[in-house]
C-alpha cells in the first residue's frame, strides 16, 4: 500500500516503542523527529540509522530524523507523541510546556500510573498542560520488535476530543497497522497499567511450572479484577474486554517478549527485583504500577488478590510460592463476585 503524506509528528522517548512508533510514523509518510535524553546516542542512531540499543534490526525510513535538540523536535512538528514510561511522564510534560504551541496536541503512548499519586496518564497531562490541550492517549497489544519490522499490529486511540483521536489514528492506520479510536480514557489508561501486573503473576505461575491451567485462570481472573477496577473509575466494559484491555493481557501474559512476563519468569527462578531488572535492562512498568493499582484499588474499595499479591512479592514480603499458595487457599465464592 502507497503512503499517504501526512504532516510532522515529533516522538518524544527513543526507546524500544517510541523509535517502533516513529519508524511506523514514517514508513506511513509523516516526516518524524525522533528525540531522546541521551543526545550522544541520538547522534548515533541517526547515522547508524536504528536504535540498536533498543531495536536493532528495525532500519529508519527516510522521513525519520533521530535529533538531539528537543526544542529542535517541537519546533519541527504539528503534533507530539510521548513514549516515556510513565514514571517519566510529567517531567517530560514540564519540559515541553514552554515549548508548546497552541495549535499543537498531544498523544501519549506510556501504559502505567504515575507513582505516587495514582494519577491516570490524561489526568498528568491535563494537571501540566491544562485543560485546553488536546490529548490522546494509544493503547493496545503491541510488541514494538514485531511493529518495527512492519508485522500486522492493531491499537485504541482514545480521546475526548473525537477530531483529535481520528486525526492520531489516521496517521497511524494502513500498511498492516489498524488503529481504532475511542472515548473511554480510562478503560483505555487502566486496561494498559494493570495488565502489567497480572503478567508478572503469570510469569511466576510459568516460571515455577504450575501449567497452562494455572496461566488461563490467571489471566480470566486478572481480567475480572482490572474490570472491578475500571468499573470503579467509570471506565465501560466493552473498551475492557478490547485491544487496551483484554487484548493486551493476553498478550503481555503469553509471550516472553514481555518484560513483566519475564520478570515474573526471573522471580520464580529466585532472582530479586533488582537482579531481574538489571538482566531484563529495560524498564519494567509492572514493577511501579502494582503499587499503585493497589492503591487505586483499595481507595475505591474494590478486592484484588492477584494484585496484592504481586504487590507483596515484589516488596518481598513472601515468596513466589508463597504467593500461590496464598491464591489457591482463598475460600470458594460466586465467580461474578
């Protein structure tokens, strides 16, 4: 399929999504400015043309420019899109703000909650750039390897403002890549962050060889659980039971190109959190959402073991096993409940 011209997009983040994103960007026929904190490395990436740090093996298109100044990036774009984990987020956020034009949106492709306070990617953004802005935010089941390399690959582009969400989505659907938009902000913010805790359950459940049994009732009742919460938070079950929501469990808990999967996997295996992050050398988001799902969780008053259970893993307060055995001794109960 022909690439149809589009305007200037700046990617904010160079590592494994943010340079898959802006190479999918450009491959469609936006000129991309791709910005990341490590100016040495955006230097190199733009002669080497990839990212071999993060996505080696992914050749940049012609219309992606790895650049070093961020003020080059926004001064270059009509729109932005974020690809910082989201303990990043806000401090990228205060950084843009004096560079950002009126004209100009902003989409946001982390998937987690701000530490701390609990704050849903779009409640971080309206707190920064105030409520004018327009904002998008994009989720789904995404490997960024299989999207660098061109593979069939499918998102949620979630927006209050409908204009803005087809105009994202737009840039971003064709050859192979299909994008859906939304409205539901929070089942799409929600689905993304938690879903990273569940696969880290699921690593370990895999990595102490409990059986695909244990891995399905894992992922069923993770999703009861997400569902509970988004509920809570006003999101609406169909947009849970898609591509933000069930769609990316699946995926996050199946494959072991998932680093919540795999620190799950490292866990079991009787590695710390510290000695599991420096083998997986990248950020694992399950890591700092957990706590604050929980949170989120116990302020809204809704139950989540598979949840709390993580929680109590990675603070080392018991075992992996121990973890399970908590699980499977729960008392019986209505599954709705």
């Amino acid at each position: 399929m022909a690439n149809t011209p589009t305007h200037a997009v700046a990617v904010l983040g160079a590592g494994s999504f943010g340079t898959a994103l802006a190479i999918h960007l450009a491959r469609r026929g936006s000129d991309t400015l791709l910005w990341g904190r490590d100016a040495a490395a955006m230097v190199a990436m733009q002669a080497a043309r990839e990212n071999p740090a993060y996505l080696p093996g992914c050749d940049f298109p012609l219309r992606l420019t790895a650049v070093e100044g961020l003020d080059v990036a926004l001064a270059g774009a009509a729109d932005i899109l974020i690809a910082t984990p989201s303990h990043a987020l806000r401090a990228m956020l205060e950084a843009v703000k004096p560079m950002l034009r009126p004209e100009q949106g902003v989409a946001c492709a982390c998937k987690g909650l701000e530490p701390g306070s609990g704050r849903l990617v779009h409640q971080v953004i309206e707190d920064v750039l105030g409520p004018a802005v327009s904002l998008a935010v994009i989720s789904g089941p995404t490997f960024a390897k299989e999207l660098g390399l061109g593979l069939p690959t499918a998102v949620t582009v979630a927006s209050a403002h409908a204009a803005f969400a087809d105009k994202i989505a737009q840039e971003l659907h064709g050859d192979g890549f299909r994008a859906y938009t939304a409205d539901d902000l929070p089942g799409v913010e929600i689905g993304g962050a938690a879903k990273n805790v569940m696969a880290i359950a699921v690593g370990i459940a895999d990595g102490l060889r409990l059986g695909a049994n244990t891995r399905a009732a894992l992922i069923t009742r993770g999703l009861a659980e997400i569902m509970r919460l988004g509920e809570a938070l006003g999101a609406r079950p169909e947009t849970l039971m898609g591509l933000s929501g069930m769609g990316d469990l699946v995926l996050t808990c199946t494959d072991d190109q998932s680093r919540n999967r795999r620190m799950g996997l490292l866990l079991a295996k009787g590695l710390g959190v510290d000695a599991a992050i420096a083998e997986i050398r990248q950020v694992v988001e399950g890591i700092k959402a957990a706590p604050e799902v929980l949170r989120l969780a116990q302020r809204h008053g809704v139950e989540m073991p598979i949840t709390e259970t993580v929680c109590a893993i990675l603070g080392g307060e018991i075992t992996p096993v121990e973890g399970v055995r908590r699980l499977a001794t729960r008392p019986a109960r209505a599954e709705q409940e």
